[in-house]
C-alpha cells in the first residue's frame, strides 16, 4: 500500500499561507530546504510584491504610473536640468531603444517630460523634465516616505542601520551574481 502524503493547506483565492506553512510545505516536499532561509526570502518577497502593489497605488492616485515613475526618478537622479538622452534613458532602465520610445511618447503627451532637439547637435534628441512632471514625482516621494515610516514603524531606530546593512549586503550579492542586476531576463530566452 503506497503512503499518502497529506494534503496541503488550503487557501481562498487571494489568500497567501502564512510563510510558516509555506515554509513547512516546502520542506514537506523539499526536505533539504533551510527553513531559515526560506523563511528570510519569502518574507522578503511577500514585502517587496507588497510595496509595489502599494507605491503603484499611490502613483495612480497621481496619474502615473510605475513605468512613467522609473523615468521621472531617471530625470531628476541626473540632476538639474534634469536632462538626458533617451539612449540613456533606455540604457539606466534597463529598456530596449523603441520601449523607451513608446514610454516618452506617452509623456510627452502627459505634459510630463518634453523631447526637444539638442541646440548644440541637431541629430541629438534630450528628454527634459517638466514642471509637472517634477511636481508629480515629489508629490510621490511625499506619499512614499509617509507610507515608509509606516512600514517601518515597527523597527526602532537603532535597529534601522543594521536592517539597512544586511539588505545591502544581500543586494550587493544578488547584484554580482546575476547576469543584469536590472532585472531584465531577455537573456534566458
């Protein structure tokens, strides 16, 4: 007679398991899984999928979206003017020249950023900032850093710095070890 092994957990649609029983699930499986370090990547998967359902709502109540967001943030990094070449753009984003084609075309008609010939090489096209683009990208930094402090509300001050140097430590190690640390996967198909 063969074993059965025992069901799992059952969940409601849009229910997730709580990373206990998603843990013991996977080792249940996977016996060789580290409960630790599943429990460490869950939960810091389940943060990072649940802060960017979050900041994508902030950014609608302004009108823009994540896509939109990623340029201005792009923008204003570079500094005032807040110019820049669309090839650079495309190459800080991690994009294909004709995506970020599409995406400035959409906020050039959004009033957020202008594309505009460079004076000084007529064949060179600069994307600039504008006033309202500026405007809706500090806007969503007012409403991230409230939403931040929130998150954060439950790790002291003095834990902060620790918490920050284990994170960065763990990116500066995912950031090596991958072939493009943006995030793009076109390589693996």
């Amino acid at each position: 007679m063969s074993e059965r092994k025992p069901a799992a957990p059952s969940c409601t649609p849009g229910d997730e398991l709580a990373i206990g029983a998603q843990v013991a699930a996977y080792q249940r499986e996977f016996p060789d899984v580290d409960p630790q370090v599943e429990t460490i990547v869950s939960t810091l998967s389940r943060v990072a999928r649940r802060m960017g359902v979050a900041y994508s709502r902030q950014l609608t109540v302004l009108g823009i979206t994540s896509a939109e967001w990623e340029v201005l943030k792009a923008l204003v990094v570079a500094g005032n003017p807040y110019r820049l070449g669309p090839g650079d753009l495309a190459k800080r984003l991690g994009l294909t020249p004709a995506a970020m084609t599409h995406r400035i075309d959409r906020m050039v008609t959004e009033g957020l950023v202008t594309r505009e010939r460079d004076e000084n090489n007529r064949v060179r096209v600069i994307i600039e900032l504008t006033e309202e683009g500026r405007d809706k990208w500090l806007e969503s930094m007012r409403m991230a850093a409230v939403f931040e402090e929130e998150l954060l509300q439950d790790v002291t001050p003095q834990e902060r710095p620790a918490l920050s140097q284990l994170l960065g430590r763990m990116l500066q190690r995912i950031e090596q070890t991958q072939p493009d640390a943006l995030g793009r996967t076109d390589d693996l198909t």
